[in-house]
C-alpha cells in the first residue's frame, strides 16, 4: 500500500448557533495514499464540505471539532500556528472550488494571479514566475498560454477558468488536491477533460486527490475508492467499481438509481425517488410509436445575436412542437441561454424573430401583450437568485395568479395551495420564506411559480444542475407530470446529456453559436453525429477514462472562425472546412448535420 498523505480518525464536527449546537459531521474516518484519489458522495447537508474544510483548518469559528486523529504526511495538523498553516496551505495542500469565475480576482489577469501564488512561495524573479505560470497552463491544456495569461477572467469560458483554478492550485506541486465540486457547473466535455488532467497530475507528479462532488458518474471514472456519506457519517466505502456496481447499504442503492442512464428515457418510466415514488410507464408509452402531428409552439426563425461585436448566435432555425419537449446542448459560451433569454423576451436579438403558435411576437417581453407573457415563462438555474428572499412563497405564487391568471385576491390563497400541492410541497410552505427551504424545494416553488398563469411554453434553463441527483429525480419527474396534464411545450437546456436524454423528445446540439445538428433523442444518441456530438456522448460514456474524438486543447472564447465553427477542434477537418460554413444536410428524416465530411467516407 501507498504511503498514507492524509489519515482523518473519527472526525465530528458541530457549529454552534443561537439554538444550541448542530452536529454536521459525526466519526469520519478516511485516508487517502499518495498519488491516490478517494471520492467523497453525498447529498448537499450530508457534511462533505464540512470534511474537506476541517482538512484544510478553513472551519469557522463557531464550528467545534473533535478527531483521534487529523494527520497530513504523518503531522498533526490541528496544533498548527497560523504561518505553519500558511506554508503549509501554500507548499504542500491546495484546494479548487466549485465555482471557477467566484475564485478568480475579476481585477486582474490570469498570468498575475498564477505568478503571485508562485512568487509568494518561492525565490524567483518574475520572469521566472510568468514562464511557470504559461507551463502550468500546458499542463492543464491550455492551447496558446502566452496568450491567456494576458486575458481576464470573464474573456474565458467556465471549463477554462476551471483549469485556471487547477493551475494556480497546482503551482507549487503540492501533496494533496482537494476539489470541492469543482465541475457540477461544467459540461459533459469539459467535465471530461479536468478528469483527464487530474489524471495526469496523479501518473506524473503521484499528486494525492481528495475529490468531493454529488456526481456519482464523475467519482466513478476519476477516483480509486469512494466514501458515501449521510447526514454527516460514512454509510459505505471500497473500491470505487466494487461501491457503485454493487452498492449494499440502501441510501447508496437509492442515489445510483435516481441517475438516468444514457439509454433510458421518460418513455420507459419514471425515475427512482428517494420517498419511495414507484417507477412505472408514463402516459406516453402508449403512443411512444406513433409520433403524432403537432402544432408549432415555438418557431426561432434565422436569430442571430452579438455582444460587442463578437457572435454568439448565428441563423438559429428552430420549430418546437406543443406538448413537445427539446433539448438543447453544448458547451459553456455555445449560446444556450441567450437563446433561452430571446425566447422570453428578455433579450433582443440582432436578426431574427420569434413565432408563438404562427404569431411572430415583439422581441422585448415588456412589449408583448398579456396573453404572450403568460404564455412564454421561464425556470432558471439557481432559485437561490430568482426568488425574493424577502417574501413568503405564497405571495411570491400570489402575485402572477394576480397579475397573468387574472384571478382575484379571494381566489389566489385556494390556487395558491393548488399550485404548491402539484409541485409536492406541503400547504404550510406558502407561510416560509425561500432561505427556510432546501435546494430542491426552492426549484419546486420556483416551478410552481412558472405554472401560475397556466403557460404554453416554459424555457428551462439547467433547472437541475445545482440538485442532488434524488431531488434531480423528484423534479425531472413532476415536470413530467406537468408537461402530461397541461401538454405545455418545454425548450430544456442542461450540460447533463443523462438528463436531456431521459426529458427529450427531440434534441439540437449547438456549437459557438451555431446548430450543428437536430434530431429526435434517439437518432442523436444512436448516430450517425456531427463530431462535436461525438466528443459530447464520449465524455458522458461510463468509461474509466474519458475518450475524446476531438483534441482537448481548447482556445479562449472568442476565436474567429469563416468556416466550420468546429473546424479548430475536428479530427476529420480537410482544408475545404475552414472556407465556408458547412449547411445542414438531412441524413435521415428530420436528422439533420451540418459537417461537410458527414456522407463521404471517414
């Protein structure tokens, strides 16, 4: 066995509050190898975090813990002064956050803030520091680090200011990488390619990697052994194959069923809850052969859209039909929700017009009548920032009853408690405010808000990336259940291609604002794809180790290109590629790619 890089024995952590004191963590014990990597799975409140910040003696000083022992590399790590913290924080443990734009200095360059680590820590000139800093991009597979170095945090996508995080925390080669959720807002591709520079921090510098994330899949393909935790204690762990194929406590078994399988769709039922909702076949089995004719909802006709003159949309040709759910995929920067947010009118486009049910309506939501703004509504990512703090859920349901529902103030409390029950939460939440509420019940209310006024369409914009995989189940299922009994039209945007395969009827794939390809849910996943498409299902593949059609280097945003958008990253590119935009060719009905080597021999 490895030699032990950090040992945690019986750990208990509680924070004291106003109410007397609350436990978080109860007798942890982990250890970790060098050049190891352990996962640590659990749902949001299970104490991961709370793990992750009493190794790195970030706890806050209301929290109170207790451990036999909480060693790194054989030292004691709780008697430490507040300089040994700092050397050691610095030299030999380093840490990534969930998100990459919060932990970047928005003020300065990346270049600055890799060299301050490094110039901080050791006796280089800054010449020195600034050539590391551009090797440490390489390593984290950054085409073109000179050029990064010089750019700002928001000139880069979300996948590249992640890598940036891992290069900075990377800089001193320390012992030990704890990663805290550091992809949950990534997507499929990116996700797969800091799994692959994680593993290559292990195989080359036999860097130790503590990895806590709610990803069960990510765990899986990056990590030796896995801990699960709940409310606040390990309840399993082994070897990471042996836990996640044959899981034996019953809250491991609930959390791998409630994920959807790259094969499995809302047509062969519904997925497992963690309150014991039973799956069985959906109303739409029935006709799940006999594709009906359906009226257009939605029709995007050529919209194309530029901030400060840089592209983001470009000729986007849409029809949604009702009662139909599409998904819409692609990278951080492909232009999802600026679509999203031209759909409801809350941004104008540079060309182009939006048609509801045949009628073209006003690019600006605050000039489209009534009718039209309750027809077109929205769920957003976070509810965290979509909900008023300040007020109670009934009145935040109340005022859209009023306002779009036209119903009267004596009939708002009775629909009020309607719309709570459909979302499954209790009548006595309209009496809380949004802080009182979890994650997923702050996303049912903000889905309950949506349905007031009884919507034709909804956008939903990664309405469960910010969830627990059981809560995700809970509310992929009732917005099915939604979408059955008031055949509302869904436009569902996410990152998580298990999530779109299972909600979807029909999917787009957009790149750099452009759709490279369009088809039913199963002519996307059973091919033939586009080679962007390719690369996105290869990431989401269970294999050990990511395999990627497409070179993984990726340029900042904002490259130009007058030919294929993808041209830059193909591995079938021909010269021909860069000259001129490929067109959307039909290789099946409905299929449609836009790849000029798509039909020839590959």
């Amino acid at each position: 066995m490895s030699s032990s890089v950090l040992n945690v024995d019986q750990l208990s952590i509680a924070y004291d509050g106003r109410k007397g004191s609350h436990p978080a963590v109860n007798g942890v014990s982990l250890h970790i190898g060098e050049g190891e990597a352990l996962g640590l799975v659990g749902e949001s409140g299970s104490g991961k975090s709370s793990v992750a910040l009493a190794i790195l003696r970030y706890l806050p000083k209301n929290a109170r813990i207790a451990a036999s022992a909480l060693e790194f590399q054989g030292r004691e790590i709780r008697d430490l002064s507040a300089e040994q913290l700092r050397r050691l924080r610095g030299n030999h443990i380093a840490a990534v956050y969930q998100h990459p734009g919060a932990a970047l200095n928005p003020s300065m360059t990346i270049g600055r803030q890799i060299t301050e680590t490094i110039i901080r820590h050791r006796p280089v000139r800054l010449d020195e520091a600034r050539g590391r800093a551009a090797e440490l991009l390489g390593r984290v597979r950054v085409s073109h680090p000179e050029r990064v170095l010089g750019l700002y945090p928001h000139e880069l996508s979300g996948g590249m200011q992640q890598r940036a995080n891992i290069a900075i925390a990377i800089a001193l080669d320390p012992s030990l990488l704890v990663l805290d959720e550091p992809t949950t807002a990534l997507d499929a591709s990116v996700q797969s390619e800091i799994i692959a520079i994680l593993h290559d921090l292990r195989k080359d510098h036999r860097t130790s990697i503590l990895l806590i994330s709610h990803d069960i899949n990510m765990i899986r393909r990056s990590c030796d052994r896995v801990a699960v935790m709940q409310a606040g204690a390990v309840v399993e762990s082994g070897a990471a194959g042996d836990v996640f194929d044959n899981p034996s406590h019953a809250y491991t078994k609930a959390l791998i069923a409630s994920i959807p399988a790259l094969n499995y769709t809302k047509r062969d039922g519904r997925l497992a809850e963690a309150d014991g909702v039973p799956s069985h076949p959906t109303a739409q089995d029935e006709d799940a052969g006999a594709p009906k004719e359906r009226r257009i909802a939605i029709a995007c006709k050529g919209i194309s859209h530029a901030f400060g003159g840089q592209p983001v949309l470009s000729n986007i040709d849409l029809d949604i039909g009702q009662g139909e759910t599409f998904g819409l995929i692609g990278e951080s920067g492909s232009g999802k929700s600026t679509l999203a947010r031209i759909v409801t009118g809350l941004q104008t486009p540079n060309a182009g017009s939006v048609e509801l049910f045949g009628r073209t309506v006003a690019p600006r939501v605050e000039k489209r009548n009534l009718a039209e703004r309750r027809d077109v509504q929205m769920v957003f990512q976070s509810p965290d920032r979509t909900l008023n703090p300040r007020q109670r859920i009934g009145r935040i349901l109340g005022r859209p009853l009023r306002r779009l529902a036209g119903l009267r103030s004596s009939e708002v409390r009775a629909r009020v408690s309607d719309l709570l029950a459909s979302v499954r939460l209790a009548g006595a939440t309209a009496e809380q405010k949004s802080r009182s509420l979890s994650g997923g019940q702050r996303q049912r209310a903000a889905i309950a808000r949506a349905f007031a006024g009884v919507p034709k369409v909804v956008v939903l914009d990664e309405p469960t990336s910010a969830l627990d995989v059981s809560v995700q189940a809970t509310v992929l299922n009732l917005l099915n259940d939604l979408q059955r009994d008031k055949d509302t039209t869904y436009l569902f945007i996410s990152h998580d291609l298990r999530v779109v395969r299972y909600m979807a009827d029909r999917i787009g794939v957009l790149y750099r604002g452009r759709l490279v390809e369009t088809g039913s849910s199963d002519q996307i996943f059973q091919g033939p794809n586009h080679p962007y498409t390719e690369l996105l299902l290869a990431a989401s593949s269970n294999e050990a180790e990511p395999k990627t059609s497409a070179p993984i280097e990726i340029e900042a945003v904002g490259t130009p290109n007058t030919g294929c958008s993808f041209a830059d990253r193909c591995p079938l590119v021909l010269p021909d590629c860069r000259k001129a935009e490929p067109p959307a060719m039909e290789v099946a009905a409905g299929h449609l790619i836009a790849c000029w080597r798509h039909g020839q021999a590959l």
